[in-house]
C-alpha cells in the first residue's frame, strides 16, 4: 500500500528539531477568558527537548497559561503551497517567575535575535526587565509536522 499524503509530508525527529532551530518567531496559541483561542507571536530559544520564551507577567497569555496551562506551538514557512513546512506543537506551559532565570533566558533571546555578544548595559538593562516578566517553559506533548517540497510538486 503507498504511504499517505500526511506519511509524505511528515518530517523527521531531526528535521524538526533544525526547522525549529533555525525559524525565528513562534505563534502561540493560549485559551482565552471567553472561550476564544488567543494567538500571539513570541521570540523562542531551543533548550533540550523544550522551547522557552519570556513576556510580561501580566499579558493576557500568561493568565490565560495560569488558568489552563496548555498551549500550541506553531512555527511556519513558505511563501508557496510547494514550499510550506511547519512543525506545530502541543504543550504544557511552566511559567517561571524566579528573576534570575527570566533573566538569563532574556540574556539568550537578546544573544539569539541580536547575533552578537551582549555588552554588559545591555546584560544590566535584561536584568532591570526580568522583575516584569517571566519564563515560559513549553513541555511538548505532542508533535505534527508537514513539509510539501517532500511532494516535488505533486499535488
């Protein structure tokens, strides 16, 4: 029997993981208050098997994460039907909230986005950031991926 379209598409363990690693911005999905999904860019870091974030501690996604911790993860590209790839993840949320280790994180989201090494004001001025803010930690439970160039352009 021929593997299905979704088998052609899906990607490897490792492709996913340099597809990740290589996307810049995530959209993350929370439960809103009324019932309505809330979808929000985020810059992320890959640590481990986890992808981490920080936002300010009281935006409308981390009340959501503290009333329902879950969440999905979607990272994307393409510009054509041939060409979309994207790896979409569910995921437990662990809001952490120690200063020292939202700051940090912020230290490897600024080192990530900027693609240079901090100067010490811009370490300081993290740290000045990191009591406002929090870490989020996103366990995955679950991972779909699709990547349409597998198809070289059978549709």
């Amino acid at each position: 029997m021929a593997p299905s379209r979704r088998d052609q598409i899906t990607m490897t363990g490792d492709e996913v993981a340099a597809f990740v690693a290589e996307q810049r911005t995530l959209i993350c999905a929370t439960n809103g208050p009324d019932g309505w999904p809330h979808l929000m860019p985020l810059w992320y870091v890959v640590r481990g098997e986890d992808i981490w974030a920080w936002t300010y501690a009281a935006s409308q996604k981390v009340r959501n994460l503290e009333r329902d911790d879950r969440a999905t993860l979607q990272v994307e590209a393409g510009d054509s039907y041939d060409q979309l790839r994207g790896v979409m993840i569910t995921a437990n949320t662990e809001i952490v909230r120690d200063p020292a280790v939202v700051a940090e994180l912020g230290a490897a989201l600024a080192q990530r986005y900027a693609g240079t090494p901090l100067e010490p004001a811009a370490r300081e001025a993290i740290r000045g950031q990191a009591t406002r803010r929090v870490a989020l930690r996103f366990l995955a439970q679950r991972v779909a991926s699709w990547d349409h160039r597998k198809l070289a352009g059978a549709y």
